[in-house]
C-alpha cells in the first residue's frame, strides 16, 4: 500500500499554491510534513484527502486513481488540531459513525468502537457527549473514530497543537503505537522540527508550497540537501553566515578554525557556513572549540534547557545549553562553537560537503 502524489499542483484565482510536488508515501511508519505556517502542509493535506481539488496532476492510492474520486470514496480518514466531534453525539456513537455510515453490522461496530476506545483509554466515557470531556479526551475522541474506521489513510494535521504540554507528550508517544500494523498510511503535518525527529519514519521539508527535501527523518536532520532544508528542519533557528575557506582553514569575520578531514577537500572560496544551537554551549568542551564573543539580546530558559540570543559578527546567533546559565542580557559573552558539527553550503545553498 502506497499513497503516490504525481506532480499535483494547486492553483486558487491564477496564484499557485503548491507547485509541482511528486511523493510516494509507503504504509508501516509516520510520513511527516514539516514546514512553518504557511508552508502548504494543511493544502497538501486536503488534497491528498479529496477536500480540495487539484490543478494538474494525479494522485494513486494502492494504485487506483482516486484524483477525481470524492473524499467519502478514498477511505482515508482526517483528524485536525481543532477537537471535530458531532456534539449532539455520545463518544461511542462519535466513534462508531464512519461505520454506520458504511453500514457495517451492528456487532462489528460494537467491537471496533470498544478496541478503539480501550486503545485510547476512553471505555468508562463512551455514555458522555464531547462537551463533557477535555481537550485532550476530545482529541482521543477524534484519533479513536480515525482507527476505528480502518482507512487506507490517516491524515493528522497537527492533532496536538492545542492541547497542553503533559498531554501532548503523551499522546505524541502513543501516535506511532496506535497505527503501527494496521495498514493505513499515515500522514502526520506538524510546524515542530523536534515533533519530526521524534515520530520518526520520513519526513517532506516544506516551504513557500514546494518540497525541499523528502527522505528518511534522522538522514534529513544530519544531511540536509540545502541551506533551506537546514533552516525548515531546525528550532531554535540555524545559525549560518558567509565563511571563506583557504588552504587548510575557514574564516568567518576574525574567526578561524582547521578544515577536518571532511571539509578539506573543498575548493578554496565563499561559503555559508550553518551550525545548529545545541552545538554553541557557553562553555568550552572537548568538541566545542572555537570561540565566538557577542552581545546577548535575548535569554530563555526552558526547562532543564537555557538559550541566550546574542549578536555575533552582524549576526543573530542562538546557544542552546543543558543546564541554568545566568546570562544577563546587553552583557559580552564568550561561547564556543563545534566546528565539526559545521554545514557548509554552495553560494547557489546547495550542500558543498
């Protein structure tokens, strides 16, 4: 089973929305779309489920054509950040609804509405109406109705986005679990690269409505193809600026460092470097050499995590450490850069190495 998208574009009133885009889209993992607000995910999304036409091109689903078909005849399911629930229904019959739509037998029904409901922990409220329920029941509500109707497809479009820290942890950790050997390929679009690296599978690197990159999620986060995948698949913010490589170093403003064994071989001339936060820490360490001394502007501090914004060489760069670093803000501070963690890009922002 296959979810295959053939050059499909979409065009409202003369501007296109989503330029020529081909993926295939295999069953058994999270198929992830990763981009900002904005980016063409939800479009992308409503194409794939029927819901909105498509300019040119094909969509197959197991090899049929379903370009033309309506969403009721794809078999897919839809599950949006917005809690979609009939108010005036109990959860159970919420649940059960694309099966008695379908006019599956009564005692089917009952067990896949009862397999559902076990899965997702919702058994003792399937008497309640959604307005009796919390946000992140509701949801469940919603990703029980999706699994219980045994799709070809699941499309979850941000189905966390509005629900609390603790919950969506929580069911973030359960997604991959509640699809896995069921068939179905799952479509998963969410803005939060971190969300991508942990649900895994592939993932598309949108941005400004075409694909930047689509592979495997951990082979896109180490090797992204451009400078702009590296910027869609990073967050904090990548930091990147012009270096020129000469002989046996690189230069970025007075900063030098040593080529390693697989920078050497470049070319000597202009590039962007791009160096993810985690690898600026404010203190120097064994892989964390090179020091960058700027003014901070902004601090945050998260969790077990801080971050300092601070302005290096005309840049706005970003540290993120392990730990509570007292950073007072308009303050010089020296930190220190891994420069074997460095991307380098071509002026054109295709990978140079």
């Amino acid at each position: 089973m296959a979810l295959v998208l053939k050059d499909i574009t979409k065009v409202v009133q003369g501007v296109t929305h989503i330029k020529p885009t081909s993926l295939t889209l295999e069953k058994g993992h999270f198929n992830v779309l990763l981009g900002e607000t904005g980016a063409g995910k939800t479009s992308l999304i409503k194409m794939m489920a029927g819901l909105d036409p498509i300019a040119s091109g094909q969509i197959v689903m197991d090899g049929v054509n379903v370009t033309k078909l309506t969403t009721q005849k794809r078999k897919i399911s839809l599950v949006h950040q917005f809690f979609v629930n009939y108010p005036h229904m109990t959860v159970y019959d919420n649940i059960a609804s694309p099966l008695k739509v379908a006019g599956m037998a009564k005692s089917e029904i009952q067990g896949r509405v009862e397999e559902a409901a076990d899965i997702l922990k919702l058994r003792p409220m399937l008497h309640r109406r959604p307005h009796e329920l919390s946000g992140g029941q509701q949801q469940r509500c919603a990703l029980a109705r999706a699994i219980a109707k045994d799709s070809q497809a699941v499309f979850l479009d941000e189905p966390l986005a509005n629900l609390d820290y603790k919950l969506r942890e929580e069911l973030r950790e359960l997604l991959p679990e509640l699809f896995a050997g069921r068939g179905a390929v799952v479509v998963y679009a969410t803005s939060e690269p971190e969300e991508a690296l942990l649900l895994g599978g592939q993932t598309a690197l949108m941005a400004d409505g075409y694909v930047a990159q689509f592979g495997t999620t951990a082979e896109i986060y180490r090797a992204p193809d451009t400078l702009a995948a590296a910027r869609i698949f990073s967050d904090p913010p990548i930091n990147y600026a012009p270096v020129v490589k000469q002989g046996g170093s690189f230069r970025m403003g007075d900063i030098n460092w040593t080529a390693n064994s697989e920078t050497s071989g470049l070319a000597d001339g202009e590039y962007t470097v791009a160096v993810r936060p985690n690898h600026i820490v404010p203190q120097p360490n064994d892989m964390a050499t090179v020091p960058l001394e700027g003014r901070i502007a902004v601090t945050e501090l998260s969790g077990s995590e801080s971050s300092a914004h601070f302005e290096f060489d005309n840049h706005a760069w970003v540290s993120l450490a392990h730990g509570a670093h007292p950073y007072e803000v308009g303050e010089n501070h020296t930190f220190f850069m891994d420069a074997n963690a460095c991307l380098y890009f071509a002026p054109d922002g295709s990978r140079a190495v």
